[in-house]
C-alpha cells in the first residue's frame, strides 16, 4: 500500500513539475508571438482593447497565430489546443484595435460632418461628440439624398442655443448650445436637435427670423427634438421631453378640432415673429409626431423647405411642388394632419 502511494506521488509530482516548465515555455512563446504580430499587422501598442478568446473576432487571430510556427504539432493534440487558447489570448489582449465610435451618418456613407471647437472641456469632448451624433443621427439616417451638412458646435451658456446664420465664404454652419452631458444629457440631445434641424432646413436661404412663417419652423424643429428623444429606447429620454412639454400634450388632447384651433391661431401666431409662443409650437410637433414616426422619410424634404410668407395652406401647396414625385405623398400626410385636407391628385390636375 505504502509503494502504491509512493509511486502516485512519484507520478503526481512528476506532471506538476512538467506543467510549471510547459506554463513558463508558454510565457515565452506568447511573448515573442506578440510582438511578431504586432510588427506584422502595423498596430500600435497604445490603441489596444482586451477581447475574450469565445469572441468570434478570434478566429482570424488564431490563423495569424498558427502562421507564427508555433511547435504546437510537436505536443500531443490536448496540449496543442491549451497552449493554442494561452497563446490566443495573449494575442487578443495585445493586437486587437479599439473600436472607435463611428457614427450611423458615416457608417452609411454620407455628407454629415460635426465638430466641436475649443469651447468645450477637454474631459467631455468626446462624451458631446457622441451625444450630438446620436442626435443627428436619428434624423440624419433617414435623408436618402444624403445632403452636405457641416456644423462646427459651440458652448455658449450665455448665447445658446442657438444655430446662427453663415457669413460669406462660410461652408459650416455655427450651433451654439449650453448644456454638456455634465448637466443634464437629455437637454443636450433636445437643444442640438432642435438646432439641427434648422441647419437640414438651410436657414441660410429660409431667414426664419425675418418670416411670417417662422412659427411654423420653429414648430418644425421642435419636433425634431422631441423626435429624436422619442427614437431612443430610454424612458428617461422621452419622459424629459413629454413632461417638459406637458401643457402642450394637454393643449393638444383637449382639443376636439386641431384643424379649426390652427386656423383660427394661425394670424397669432405668424405675428409672433421674431418672438416664440413655444406652447403652441409644441402642440403642432405632437400633433405631427405619430406621422413622422411612421413615416421618418419626410426629413428628406427639410431642406426644400419654401422661402415663403403664405399662409400655411400656400404654403404646403408650393412645398408639395418643391420635392421630388415620390415625396408629394409625404407632404400630403402633413397637410391632412394639420389643416385636414388632401392636396388633389396629379389626376385633377
């Protein structure tokens, strides 16, 4: 019994002191397989993410590893795939790249193009960059035609938020804003939203503060902001906008003929300009909302937006004959949402 246990131990012993010598030849192995693929595939050392060995991303790693000439094929087929899995994941902490964020407007392809200045901390710059592109992105994506949009964003508690108008020889478009995700990111995504969509409407060529219509803009992007918090999957986001707002959703569910409040308002409202009624010009983003949720195309057709200080019937009439054929139905949804009529059809015509 004695030799039993003596030759067990002899044996026990024996495995242990070959597996520390295989762990240290691993070590080594890795080592220099590190550096044999980092010289190979041109990464740099400093812009590294670890990955674990179960993601797919690494199957081609371990090609790379194999073309290494590791002996493994000298071991018997379990150490091989041991020392393989060691050797793997070594690799995959040292050479796969950080995934930077690529925004949905370049993944895409596109002419969408947003930069922050020097106003903004350097600790949340990269924080407000992906806020606005997220932002941006909720409309943006649903541009066929993929305009070129340059906006160089500023922080500006005192002036913002605001999109101000180009000078000559400008390409980009200047947005002011006053919020950071420090105070409050919801507030950052509704303000850059907002402003957002007066650069797809090419204010430039639109001077909304100089039009009768500028009520009708302004309503116009303040959907857009509540647009684009409501296309998130965070509850917080599209509550802060709808209690926000709360008195124009009961403005707006009080009323029996939306229709008839519009018209009777709209005198109002166009002598509004260059003043806001903000309550009112949220009650006619809700009464929106549902179409362009169902229908988030009809962004295509901001930037043809009419130059135009006709009422509001006109003035969806000269829109309609501004886009494209295939848009002409969009632009008649907005005009039976509002005013509860149908543009005739091309037949009537």
């Amino acid at each position: 019994m004695n030799d039993l246990l003596a030759n067990f131990l002899r044996v026990l012993i024996t495995a242990l002191i070959f597996l520390c010598s295989l762990s240290v030849w691993c070590v080594d192995v890795r080592e220099s397989v590190n550096d044999s693929v980092i010289q190979t595939l041109d990464l740099d050392r400093e812009n590294l993410i670890t990955i674990p060995v179960k993601d797919a991303t690494s199957l081609p790693l371990i090609r790379i590893v194999n073309q290494q000439g590791l002996p493994s094929t000298s071991l018997t087929s379990t150490f091989s795939r041991m020392i393989e899995q060691v050797v793997v994941d070594k690799v995959i902490e040292t050479v796969v790249p950080v995934p930077q964020f690529v925004p949905l407007a370049e993944r895409i392809g596109n002419g969408l193009y947003i930069k922050l200045d020097d106003s903004w901390q350097a600790e949340v710059r990269s924080s407000v960059l992906a806020v606005l592109h997220e932002s941006a992105d909720a409309i943006y994506s649903h541009m066929k035609d993929r305009p070129l949009i340059e906006v160089t964003v500023t922080y500006d508690l005192e002036e913002g938020p605001i999109a101000l108008y180009r000078t000559q020889g400008e390409s980009a478009d200047t947005v002011l804003l006053s919020a950071t995700p420090q105070d409050y990111r919801p507030q950052l995504m509704y303000q850059f939203a907002h402003e957002f969509c007066h650069v797809i409407s090419d204010h430039n060529r639109l001077r909304s503060t100089e039009s009768a219509n500028q009520w009708l803009h302004e309503s116009f992007c303040e959907l857009a902001s509540i647009f684009v918090l409501h296309s998130t999957l965070e509850d917080e986001l599209r509550s802060y906008v709808d209690d926000y707002r709360a008195e124009s959703i009961e403005i707006l569910d009080s009323l029996k003929d939306f229709p008839t409040w519009l018209s009777e308002k709209e005198d109002e409202l166009r002598g509004n300009t260059p003043n806001h009624d903000r309550v009112s010009n949220a009650v006619v983003a809700y009464r929106l909302l549902p179409v362009f949720k169902q229908f988030p195309e009809i962004w295509n057709t901001f930037p043809l937006l009419p130059n135009s200080e006709s009422l509001l019937a006109d003035y969806l009439d000269e829109w309609q004959e501004s886009v494209a054929d295939d848009d002409k139905k969009l632009i008649a949804l907005i005009r039976a949402t509002l005013l509860n009529q149908l543009l005739p059809s091309e037949s009537d015509d």
